[in-house]
C-alpha cells in the first residue's frame, strides 16, 4: 500500500503579483522499494484530460500496492491550464519546446529548468500525458525508446517518429532529458478532447497507465492483453487554409481513410460557402486526430493527423 504521500513544491520564482511560482507535485511512496515513476500532464495548458486522469489514478492509487514511487506532476503548466491556452501566457513560449532549461532565461524556461531539475532528474521513467483540447481530438501513442511500454497503454494506434522528423519537431521536449540525456524509459500519450464528454478518455487514460505500471511490476496485477496494435512512422498534419466552420467528414479515429475520401469542409458562418475542402492526403491513411463536431477555427489551425498506412507495421 502506499505508506507516506510527500507534497513536493520547489519554487522557481516569484510572480509580479508577489506569490510564488512551484512546481506542485505529489509523491506516492510504496511499502516496498522500486522505481521512481513519474507522471506530468497539461504541459500545454489547454490539454487537460491527463491532468484529470491524473487525479483518478491518484484515488485508485492510493489503495493499491505500491513498488517504489509514482511522482506525480498533475499541471505541469498551471498558468496555461488557468487560461486554457497551449502556450504559457507570460511570454508565449511553448513549454514543451523549451528543456531543458535555463534558470536565468524567460519565465517558461525558468519553468522547463525547475521541472528538469525536480522532477525528470529524480525519476526513473516518465509518462508524459498529451491530448486534444477543446476543440480536436486525439488518439495515439509515441513510441519512443521503450516500445513494450507504449504499446501496455492499449491504444490501437502507435507513433515511431523518423530521426530526420525527430530532428525537426521535437527538439526542446521532455525527450531532451529523459530520452538524450538520461536514457530512462519515455511514453508521450496522446488521447482525447473536443467538445465532448471527457469521461471514456479520462477512463482509458487511467486503465491504460494502470497496465503500464503492471507491466513494469509496480503495482499488482495481470498485464491486460492488448488490442491488434498498428505502428506508424510518418503523419501528415493538416490545417485549414481558411477560417470559418469546420465540418468533418472523415471517418472515426483509429478507422482508415482512402485517397479521393474528404477529411472535411470549411464553410463560411456568414455566407454559408463551402471555402475549402479538405482531401486526405495519402492512398491509404489512418485517422489520428480530428474534429468530431463543427468546430470554429482559425486558418492554420489543428485540422486533421492522418497517419500513412502504406508504410505502417504491426
Ligand atoms: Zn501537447
């Protein structure tokens, strides 16, 4: 059983408005030694079914038999989350691209070096949980150096990125210190959002990062079995060329989407129009990411992921 929660919050500075800026985090400490697990969410603050999921598997946690520790980082952006905004809003940088850090940079890389610092240096694997916002919404796994792992989340769909990608895309993640620095097992979750219930989302997360704790022994258990899983290595992101509705017309997520098939329309709110229709951009696609009702968005905005079944393995 769990035998002590530790309430871990280091300050990293301070706010104009003269509270303190911490990292809040819980630690779970087990009966028994093991592994340091640590688990983040809403480093986007405008994805926050992780930081939910994150307080279910806190409740079921607490009654479960416990190997080592789970260091929980439930809002890793709280300022983000508070505004429900990707970026953080004191300087507009991405966190996620800005580890590892540097303690006399902006504040959101102030921010990237106390949570490199306490928390991914501490750890010995790291579950990062991504989603959609409140717009689209999301289904896949990365797999990133531990794929037995990412794939005991139980998600169908699964992501090995490319190194000439890698290069380009990720530079500045969590992945700089986990993955290049310390070579400690690293899951990125992608999974939910839209103006939708949350709830199936939130329960998968909880049930797939149970199994992935199961499967790494630290908490009892049979290792679920898992679906047929597809891995794909090359995704196309599409983003509307021009604002207005948003109407999908793709397939459900997970379902396979054929060249000539629309993944949706923009229509125009004022004159009714059909602005832009968007087609699927490879002879045999996976749908990753969409909308699942008519969402306003802005030109450029996240439109569709279609994963590249052509190049895809099992
Ligand atoms: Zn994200």
């Amino acid at each position: 059983m769990v035998k002590q929660i530790n309430v871990l919050t280091p300050k990293f500075t301070t706010h104009a408005d003269g509270s303190n800026a911490v990292l809040f985090m819980n630690e779970l400490v087990g009966e028994q030694d093991g592994p340091t697990i640590g688990l983040s969410a809403s480093i986007h603050g405008n994805e926050n079914a992780g930081s939910q999921a994150m307080l279910e598997l806190f409740r079921v946690l607490m009654d479960t038999p416990l190997k080592g520790r789970i260091r929980m980082l439930p809002v890793a952006n709280p300022r983000a989350m508070a505004l429900n905004r990707r970026f953080t809003p004191l300087d507009e940088l991405n966190l996620n691209r800005e580890f590892p850090g540097n303690a006399s940079g902006t504040y959101s890389q102030q921010m990237a070096k106390a949570i490199s610092d306490h928390f991914l240096e501490k750890i010995d694997l790291h579950i990062d949980l991504h989603s959609g916002t409140d717009r689209p919404t999301v289904d896949y796994v990365y797999i990133l150096n531990d794929e037995p792992l990412s794939r005991a989340f139980g998600s169908t769909v699964l992501y090995r990125p490319t190194a000439s990608k890698e290069g380009t895309s990720f530079d500045g993640t969590t992945k700089a210190v986990t993955v290049d620095k310390r070579g400690i097992s690293s899951v990125v979750v992608e999974l939910g959002g839209g103006i939708v219930d949350q709830t199936p989302y939130v329960q998968r997360t909880v049930d797939g990062v149970l199994n992935m704790l199961r499967h790494k022994g630290v908490i009892p258990g049979d290792v679920k079995p898992q679906p047929k899983q597809i891995v794909v290595n090359e995704i196309a992101g599409i983003r509307p060329t021009q604002g207005g509705w948003l109407e999908p017309l793709c397939p459900a997520l997970g379902a396979t989407i054929k060249k000539g098939e629309l993944l949706g329309r923009v229509v125009s709110p004022y004159s009714f129009q059909t602005l832009e229709e968007i087609p699927t951009p490879y002879d045999n696609g996976i749908m990753i990411l969409s909308h699942l009702s008519r969402n306003l968005v802005e030109s450029g905005d996240y439109g569709f992921m279609v994963g590249n079944m052509e190049s895809a393995t099992d």
